[in-house]
C-alpha cells in the first residue's frame, strides 16, 4: 500500500496520535511539499479499513525536521515544524 506518491523523497516518519482517539495517525516529513498527515479510516465496528485520509497542516512547503512536544503548555503534544517562511506551529487537535 503506498500512502505518499510524490515527486519528492520522504525525510522521515513518525507514528503519534495527534486528535487523542487512541490511533496512531501517520505524518511523513516531505521537505518541499505540503506538510500532512494520515489517519486510519474506522469502519462502523470501529476496526480499521486499510484505507487512509489525507490532512494537510500547511498548504506550503514544509521545510526539514518535525518536532513534538507540548509547546504551549496546554498538556497536549504540538506539532512544529519548519517552512520556507519561518517555523510553524500546530497546536494539538485533541478534543478532550
């Protein structure tokens, strides 16, 4: 199964879960590309398709390196990651 087919070589992986439902979401590091993530898609039994949904966190080039921690002291895990235009942010997006 090939979840990223872009014209650009993957720097790095990482496995987290970044909206707290207990799943792994994937987010590839693409220097140049726009910076996304992957999340299973659940069936109604709550079981995993196979299948992933695309989101994408900036619609700019992401630059090299991703980094996580909880930036803003909320208790969550952020997302920071570099781009053309400087360093971003993306704050958890936990419901709870």
């Amino acid at each position: 199964m090939v979840l990223f087919n872009g014209d650009r070589s993957i720097e790095t992986v990482r496995a987290f879960d970044i909206d707290g439902d207990g799943i792994l979401e994937i987010i590839p590091n693409t220097p140049g590309m726009p910076q996304a993530f992957y999340k299973l898609v659940i069936d109604s039994h709550g079981k995993g398709t196979g299948k992933f949904k695309k989101f994408i966190l900036m619609d700019k080039p992401s630059g090299h390196g991703l980094g996580f921690g909880d930036i803003n002291g909320d208790g969550k895990v952020d997302i920071v990651a570099p781009g053309k235009e400087g360093l971003y942010l993306f704050g958890n997006l936990r419901r709870k």
